[in-house]
C-alpha cells in the first residue's frame, strides 16, 4: 500500500510540470528521475519573475535590497530544511563544479596525509580527489564498495581510517545502484580516528527523498543539484562548514574573507530553493501536525521513503496480475530485489537483449528510463559486475502504481 493517497498523489502531481507530457514527445510516463526531477510550477513562476529584474545585489535602492532579502531568505529556509549547524549556502556552477571546489580548497588546506573516498562515488568527487590529492601530494585512497549490496558501509570506511586523514568524501546515495549510504555513521567511524578530516557530501542524488541532517551527519561540505530536487538547471548549491569556511580559498582581494561565491550570482536560484523547501515543509504539514518546519520536514521525508519503498516494491515483486521484475527470469536487478538501501531506483538488466534496446523499447511506449553505459560515470559500479550497461529506472514519490503496472506490462512483452 503506498504512503501517499490518490487525492493527495492528485494534489502533488499538479504542483509539477510536465507530469504525464512531454513537449517534444507527448504523452509519457517519467522514471527518470534521477537524471533531472520533475520542475516544480512554483520555480517557473520565481525564475520569470527574477529573469526579468535588472537590479543587481550590493546597491542601495529598493530593488536590490530586495534581491539580498530574498538570497537570505533562502540561505535560511535551505538551513533549516537541511538543519544546518552555522556554516553557509552558497550557489555555483553546478554540483559537479562546486564538489571540485570544496575538495580542492580543502585537499590543499590541510597539509600532506590521506585523501579517503570510495568506488561507490561519482567520478565528480572521485575525480576531484585524484587531481587535488596529487596536487597537495597527499594519498588518494579508495574503499572498495560492496558490489553485491551496490553501496558501502561504515565498517568499510572504519578499516580504511588512519589518524593522518585529512579529507574524506561520501556519496548519500548512488545513481547508478539507488542504494543510501549511512552518513551518520561513517562520519562518526571518520571522527573516532581523524576528528580534525574534512568530510565532504555527494548529496546530489539523496536530496529528492528529502531526510538531509547536516548536525547529526556532523560533516563539512554537502553539495546538491538543484535540477534532481524539483527546481532547474543552471546552478549548483553547497553548504559549508565554519571550518571550510575558513579555509584559504579562492576570493577578491580585499573582498570578504568568508566569501566563497565567485561574482553576482542569479538571485532566481535562491528563490527557487525557497521553493522547493516550501513544498517539502507543505507535504510534511499533509502527515504531521508539528508546528515547527523541521518535524514537517522529517514528516515530508518519511513519507516520501514509504512512497518509494512500495512503488519499487510493486516494480520488483509485482502489483495486482502483474509479476513484478523478479519474477521475470531474464531479469537481474543490481543491489538485488530486496534492498533496504534503495531509493527509489532499480537499476536492470535483461538477458539477451542489450539495455539500450530495453530503453528503446520502453520509450516507444511512452515510458522514460536510461541507459547507464560502463564509461567514466558508472563504470565503476557496472565494470564490476561484468556488465556494460544497465537500464536505469528511476522513480519519486508523485509517481504512481498505475505507472509502475503499465512499465511492468511493457517489461513482460521486452522479456518474452
């Protein structure tokens, strides 16, 4: 039974855009999510609105300082959705460009040791540790991800810790397997041997299924991508410690010293994170009766993991006469079918017919997945497992079981 009723799924769905449509291709069923979430209609309306301003920030008349209201009213909705413990927001490039920046700044503030990461991460962080480690002439050092569970436990990183590591990364979730990683308990495994390490997050695919605590994971750096949690492309978002912070960075001279934004930044970004933490704190207020946005915020993120959870239950096991994918028997589902990490993601592969086929034919049924090939992004997860590529099948919590029965019907004819 999902989490989210149908009235409430109605509600949802109409706070998106493009939900059942595509402009280019009609009708269609979107599981890829993980490639680019839905786009929130209160996020079109802030883009317009901001696109046409020609104010800058930083001058006084009234239409700048409404410009900084609205950038510090969004560094704070942002610090409590994510119950940040000080530290700043700030915007960049892209998340891809933003995880550069931190684990750079930070491989080079910190002084020769031990730069510890995993085969889980994207090449984002795994690339940027291998350059800037090498730079600083520290160590780079990967553990080994559980290629049968398709992510990595703290006990992997705790054999793997020694006093003299100096920068850690983590990714909260694969977008390659789906799979969580207990964040929480790999920073404390991190702290117990290297307190002083700066710890830094992959949050770019966890942040749609909300359940982001940047005081209980106690870590550095956290970085999303804005277009993966309902807002648009454009722009990336990090958030940073008091710590990072004060390392030596790039900055204008005479400029702010804790400033780590580089040039005037689009203020429509921060006004659509303002958004999607206003719909999170929304769904949260339809199962919880807390007052305060954070027990909404948790409440939100609850429900979005029950939704999941039996939307890629009905896909692996079946709903109503249709068998589900591990009952097909040319199916291999990586992570296997029974998951307690996953998030909303089944990553597959058919027997005998190759994944870029599989999507093929699921888009001329009006059914959105993708294909992940073994290249510099996901080879390290598929390489592995001997695989070249896999289909990836992404779903979020407006999605529905009536979309999952149609993708199951169309499976049954692929794998026939």
């Amino acid at each position: 039974m999902t989490q989210i009723s149908d009235p409430l799924l109605a509600q949802i769905r109409d706070r998106f855009a493009q939900v059942e449509s595509c402009p280019v291709q009609g009708r269609r069923i979107f599981f890829e999510n993980a490639g680019g979430a839905l786009t929130l209609k209160s996020v079109l309306e802030s883009s317009a609105i901001h696109a046409a301003i020609p104010d800058n920030q930083g001058r006084d008349n009234p239409g700048s300082h409404a410009l900084v209201a609205t950038i510090n009213k969004a560094r704070q909705d942002m610090a409590d959705f994510m119950n940040a413990p000080g530290g700043q927001f700030f915007v960049g490039e892209s998340g891809t460009e933003l995880l550069f920046r931190l684990i750079m700044n930070a491989c080079l503030g910190t002084g020769t040791g031990k730069v510890l990461g995993s085969t889980l991460e994207h090449p984002a962080s795994r690339s940027a540790c291998d350059r800037w480690a090498r730079i600083a002439g520290q160590q780079h050092v990967l553990i080994p991800h559980d290629n049968a569970t398709g992510t990595i436990g703290a006990d992997a990183y705790a054999a793997a810790i020694t006093p003299d590591t100096r920068v850690a990364t983590i990714i909260h979730t694969s977008p390659v397997t789906g799979m969580g990683v207990d964040v929480t308990a790999i920073s404390r495994a991190i702290r117990a041997v290297a307190p002083d390490c700066i710890i830094i997050v992959d949050g770019i695919q966890h942040a749609a299924h909300g359940g982001i605590d940047l005081t209980d994971h106690d870590v550095d750096g956290y970085v999303i991508s804005p277009y993966k949690v309902f807002s648009r492309h454009g722009y990336g978002v990090a958030w940073i410690s008091d710590r990072l912070t004060r390392l030596p960075h790039n900055a204008l001279l005479d400029g702010p010293e804790d400033n780590w934004e580089m040039g005037t930044r689009d203020t429509g970004a921060y006004a659509t994170m303002s958004d999607v933490v206003s719909y999170f704190e929304w769904l949260g207020g339809k199962f919880s009766d807390a007052t305060d946005r954070r027990g909404k915020f948790k409440a939100a993120a609850d429900a979005i993991h029950q939704q999941e959870k039996a939307l890629t239950d009905a896909m692996v096991h079946g709903t109503g006469n249709l068998s589900g994918l591990a009952e097909m028997e040319k199916v291999s589902i990586l992570g296997g079918a029974d998951n307690p990490a996953r998030e909303g993601l089944v990553s597959l592969r058919v027997e005998g017919v190759p994944s870029v086929d599989v999507v093929r034919a699921l888009n001329e049924q009006g059914i959105r997945t993708h294909l992940r090939k073994a290249d510099h992004y996901s080879g390290n997860i598929l390489s592995p497992l001997g695989m070249d590529s896999c289909v990836r099948v992404s779903m979020c919590h407006y999605n529905s079981v009536q979309e999952v029965a149609q993708f199951l019907a169309a499976m049954k004819e692929i794998t026939a």
